[in-house]
C-alpha cells in the first residue's frame, strides 16, 4: 500500500470529517502540523514530504489503520441497503438539488458563517449516511465570511484571507475537451460567468460555483469573494448567481433534479430558471411552468425576524434579471408582483422570501413556534385564509450526530446503546438503555472533555493577547482561575442583538457574587462574530471583552476570538450548561443546544426555538415561562432576573450536589434523561428523513403520476 496514495483518497471525500478513526490517523502523524493547517488534510499533505510521511507511518505504526479507514470508505460508498436505497428509489433518477448560500460541512472549508450553514452541512451529511441523492449548490467564497481579531479596546476587526483551492478537496469540473466547464448568467450589464468546482461528501456532492473567472468584468470576478459582502447590487448578484447560475451547472453536468429544496430565499431565482427550461422545452407558458416547477420546490424559510428577509428595488431587480424576464414573456410589473406580498402595491420592493413561498408547493419553518411565527408573518400572502390556514408548516431542525458527537461520548453510546444504534436514532427506543449508564463513567468522560475545553481556552487567550502584544495579565489568571471543576457556561452564536448575549451580564454585581462563590463558583466562555456592517452587535462583544479584562472577571469570563467550527465543537462537547437566550420568538430554531445535548451538555435557555417544543421540565432548564411582554426592554429584565433566579435556585444547587463519591448524581441523572427524551427526536436523520417522506418523495410521485396520466 502506498501510504501517501490513499491518505490523499481519503482527504479527497469530506467523510474523513466525521468519521473519529479518519481524523486521528491524521492527527497522530503530527499533532502539531494538523493544528497548524486548522484540521485540513490536503494542506497538512502538502507540508510533509512524502518519506517523512512514510516515515512516521511506520513509526506508528499506522499501516492498518490507514488501510481500515480506507476500506471502510470503500465500503460505505458501495453500501447498497441504506434507507435511501429501501425507501427513497425514484430520487435515485431524479436527485434532489439542495440549494444555499452557505454550507458549513469543516472549519477547513470556509463557505459558511452561521447557523443556516451548519444545517446545511449537516443535512448534506446526514443525506449521504442515510443514502438519500440529494446534490448541494452553492457558491465557492475565496475570502470565506471573515476571520475575526479583537484590538486592544475589545473591537472587532476584520480580515479577509484567500483559501487557495489547491488546499481543498475540490475537483474542477471540465467539459470533454478537458478545459474548464464554465455558465453564463445574463444581466443588463453582461454576462456572469462561473466556474463549476465538486466537493464529494460521502456519498453526495457539493457544485459550488465561482465567478473568478476570465471574461468576467473585475467586479463579477469578486462576486464569490466574500459570502454576505457588500450592498444590494453585489447582494442580488450572488444570489441570481446561485439561483440561475446553480440550476445551469446541473443542466450542464445533465443532472435533472426531481425536488429543487430552497434552504432560505437567497437561491429562489432558481424557480425563474426552471420556470425557463420548462417553457423552452415543452413551448408552454409561464404560468403553466411556473405551476410545474411549484410542484417540485420544497422552500424552508429561517428568518423570523423581518429586516432578515432580502428585498431588492424595482431597478435592481431589472438590471439583474430582466434578461431572463423577457426569456418568460413576462411584463416588468408581471415579474415585480411574484416578489410582492400586495401585487397592486407599484412601491412595495420585491422580497426573496415571498417568491420563495409562492414558487414552492410545500413551505416550512424550521421548529413548532417557528410556523407559528411565519404563519403570522406572511398570512398576507393568503387573504382568503386565516394565520392559521396559511400553508407554512414546520420539519424541526436536527444535527449531524457524528460530526458534533465527542469521542469519549461516542464510547459510552457504543458500549451501553442497542447495536448499530446510528443507524436506529431516530427511534426512541434506541434511547431506552441510556440510564444504564454508569454514573461515574458519565462524569469521568465528560470532566476529560471539560478538561480539553478548559486546556483549549487557556491556550487560546494565551495566543490571542500574544497577538496584541498585551501584558499577559489574561493569559495568567485564565491558566489560573479557568478550573475544569467549576460550572462551565459555554454561549457561541452569531452576535444578533436579538440573541442577547449580554443578559447574563446585566446586573454586574450579581454576576459578581456568581463567578467569585468560594464554594459554588460559576465560569462563562463565550465566540461569536457580528456582522462587519452590525454595529450594535460590536458593542455588544466588545462589552464582554472589557469585562473579560475586569479584575473582578478575569480568568472566569472568556470571549475566544474567531469563532467557527473547531471553536463551536470544543464549546458543545465541554460546557456544563449550554446557554441560549434569544428575545422570544425571534430564535427560528437554534441547533447549537442539540449538539450540545449529545455531548452531556444540559441546556439553559429562553422558550423559544427549538427549546420551545423540547423542554419537558426535567431534561435541561427554562429561563422564565415563554412570556412575550410587548415591551422588549421590560421583556429584557423580566429574563434577566429569570435567569439569576434560574441559575442561583436551580443550575448551580444542582451541579454542586455530590454524593458520596463525588458525583454529582441528581446532575448526572438529568443529563441522562435530556439524552434519551431529546435525542431520537433533534438529530438530522430523523429531520432528512422527514423531508424526504413528507416533501421530496410526493413531489416525485406527484411527477410520476403527472407522467402517466399525460401517456
């Protein structure tokens, strides 16, 4: 066996991602290259010459378990009795196209910001073990979102640098000459053209597209430089780029999509383009076409916050798709009312989300309360029905369970769980033998994982004030008062004012009391970047950062610069408390609490979200009682003291009760219980499976049947 040779195959398909035995061949080679190349396998091949690489094999002896791995991909790529293969046959000739804007698979693969990219990514990846054909699309962003470094005030500053694709798992697609297969994207100002890159994904693939290309004006090259950069016109671009652009690659490499699936508005100009081809092939009209291609669109909205929802002018929308506007025979003001709540409103803008929720025969939120909210929202839409008849229903988000699941966590479910119980999770009694778990092998594992997180924060306080040319002051007291036996509070989360990520924070004196406790002291670690254009969210980092260098705090609140996916699994996997507290109902669902679930992590949150529907009293803890108080400020102390209450009578006394061993048993035994009641429910399985049974697999049999009854 070629050592080199099949660690390169192995790098080349995402699986190694999410696949423990993969990840460490890498790692143990050099633990220190694969910290330095942030987890990426192709960039940490590069840096070690060939007969070292042997070398250390060797050394390592790492032969076998090199070649396990690789069989074991070889075997999971030719697995033919997977759900998809017993259950989801007709998506097999007619794949399901995942279309966003972002799509967070690896901290090693910068296309992604947040919360929607990270379903995304899961879903991808859930799809692939479930054995379901679904293909994403999105655009490949050379500068990512953007890294963040805070300066000396607790600012944050910016930078946006390059990921050369020869450090990443891409494979340029080609035409047959063997050159570069480019589309071309019409506007009144030129054309947009863009290269098709195929990231593999286990079983599925990621199409991303990019438009630094040749022939492109220097503007449309930066297009797919930043993801959520720039004004409106940069804005529109992107995403007709993704809408119209992503449905031409597919044409392009001849995959024809039974389902196209929205993830948000950003892609939903894909609907025009199907709408195009349909009318093109078959010499039908629009409305006919627009009505074919509803009936395999699946539209899943995230935003319950309105100012979230992208809306472009009547001038911009014709400067950016009037070609293919004209190409449907459509009238200007026929084009402006798909996008208009109230199409005889001639000043309303045109609104992404509403074509998405008109173009799509199935729509829906992403958690309970989230329809409630979106039904509300958008019943406009529908006048002739009531909030509660408007068709926007509700496939709570999940996670993918082994890209966020600890190791030593992964030990305990193997060793105590039914057999295969991967591949069972979405049952509930898979769950069943959780509480047989040994309570001071729970604990055991979970303190090695807060040690890591602990040892993994000092670290990087220690880098981050380096990079300032600080004292050192921080880096001593965090090394000194960061204690891995101290209840760890760990919040990670884009910086949306909304979020709150401050409210914990606004009574400092009780906060005071909380973290300095000589017997039952309380730790926070916070990540999160705001929005470069988000003012208020900077402020609010900022104010955690100078309290974090308050001698009163220092060493027992922490704020990790940069956050992104390595910095988001090492806070799940080693919190104590998950803490999450959005301005209900402002939370559309919140997935970071879930993977905190698997990893015996309890969550403390506001009833929103996902939490809304989850929290039974006894398997994590409620900040307040889902009130919403019409006043955001007085909503705001009514948490608050919610949540000091919360913490003082119930989180803390809890923690710090111990028996006779140590263990804080009555802790542990709610740990178990918010395993087994949440996790057959809040895992991406259980949510791909739902899609493909209530939305991808009737939209193909509709087709089928459409089909038959034309023959």
């Amino acid at each position: 066996m070629d050592i080199a040779e099949a660690l390169r195959e192995l790098a080349g398909n995402l699986w190694w991602s999410w696949h423990t035995n993969a990840i460490a061949l890498f790692r143990d080679l050099d633990p220190d290259l694969w910290r330095r190349v942030n987890h990426n396998p192709i960039a940490f091949l590069a840096e070690m010459p060939p007969e070292q690489l042997e070398q250390r094999a060797v050394e390592l002896a790492l032969e076998s378990r090199i070649s396990y791995a690789l069989h074991r991909l070889h075997e999971y790529m030719q697995r033919g009795q997977s759900w998809g293969h017993v259950h989801a046959g007709p998506l097999h000739a007619t794949p399901v196209a995942y279309f966003s804007a972002e799509f967070g698979l690896h901290e090693s693969m910068p296309v992604y910001s947040g919360g929607l990219g990270l379903l995304a990514g899961d879903t991808l990846k859930s799809a692939s073990d479930l054995g379901i054909p679904l293909v994403g699309v999105g655009l490949l962003y050379a500068q990512g979102y953007f890294n963040q470094r805070l300066d000396a005030s607790g600012w944050q500053q910016e930078t946006y640098p390059e990921t050369p694709t020869d450090t990443l798992p891409l494979q340029r697609v080609v035409d047959d000459s063997g050159k570069p297969m480019l589309i071309s994207v019409e506007t009144r100002t030129g054309n947009i053209r863009a290269a098709i890159w195929r990231l593999p994904v286990g079983r599925c693939q990621l199409l991303l597209l990019d438009s630094d290309v040749e022939g492109n004006s220097p503007a449309d090259r930066e297009l797919t430089s930043r993801l959520y950069g720039g004004d409106s016109n940069i804005r529109i671009r992107q995403e007709l780029l993704l809408g119209v652009g992503g449905v031409r690659a597919l044409t392009a490499l001849g995959i024809n999509p039974g389902v196209l699936h929205l993830n948000e508005g950003h892609s939903v100009f894909s609907i025009l383009e199907m709408a195009r081809t349909e009318m093109a092939a078959d010499g039908i009209g629009f409305q006919e076409a627009l009505s074919r291609v509803k009936g395999r669109t699946v539209f899943t909205t995230h935003t319950p916050v309105d100012a979230g929802h992208d809306r472009f002018d009547s001038g911009l929308v014709d400067q950016t798709i009037g070609p293919l506007r004209e190409a449907l025979h459509l009238s200007h003001e026929e084009l402006m009312t798909l996008g208009r709540v109230n199409p005889n409103d001639s000043n309303e803008l045109f609104c992404m989300t509403v074509l998405g929720l008109k173009g799509a025969w199935k729509s829906n939120a992403v958690s309970t309360l989230h329809g409630q909210v979106s039904r509300h929202m958008w019943q406009a839409l529908w006048p002739d029905r009531s909030e509660f008849d408007a068709p926007i229903g509700h496939i709570t988000n999940g996670v993918h369970v082994a890209s966020w699941l600890a190791p030593p966590m992964r030990q305990i479910f193997d060793a105590y769980l039914r057999a295969e119980w991967e591949h069972a999770m979405g049952k509930p009694e898979t769950w069943e033998k959780i509480h047989n778990i040994d309570d001071g092998e729970l604990w055991e594992a979970h303190q090695i994982l807060k040690t890591r997180l602990v040892s993994y924060v000092q670290r990087q306080v220690c880098a981050q004030e380096a990079a300032r040319e600080e004292s050192g002051a921080a880096c001593a007291l965090t090394q000194k008062r960061l204690d891995p036996s101290v209840l760890t509070i760990g919040f990670s989360r884009r910086f949306a004012t909304y979020k709150r990520a401050s409210l914990i924070l606004d009574d400092e004196q009780r906060l005071e009391r909380l973290v300095s406790d000589p017997d039952r002291p309380i730790q926070i670690i916070y990540a999160g970047k705001a929005h470069p254009n988000d003012e208020p969210g900077k402020h609010l980092i900022q104010r955690i950062f100078r309290l974090s260098r308050d001698p009163r705090f220092m060493g027992r609140i922490v704020f990790l610069e940069d956050y992104d996916i390595n910095v988001a699994r090492h806070l799940v996997q080693g919190a104590d408390v998950w803490l999450n507290c959005p301005r209900r109902p402002r939370e559309a669902c919140g997935t970071s609490g879930m993977k905190a679930v698997f990893n015996g992590t309890l969550n403390l949150a506001v009833l929103d979200g996902w939490w809304a529907e989850a929290y039974d009293g006894m398997n994590g803890f409620a900040i307040g009682r889902g009130q919403q108080h019409a006043d955001d400020s007085a909503q705001d102390r009514r948490d608050a003291e919610a949540l000091y209450s919360t913490l003082e009578n119930e989180v803390i006394p809890l923690f710090y009760s111990t028996n006779e061993h140590g263990i804080p048993d009555k802790w542990t035994a709610r740990v178990k219980h918010a395993i087994q009641s949440l996790a057959w429910r809040y895992n991406a399985a259980r949510m791909v499976v739902q899609y493909a049974q209530e939305c991808y697999l009737p939209s193909v049999g509709a087709q089928a049947s459409t089909t038959t009854s034309s023959a």
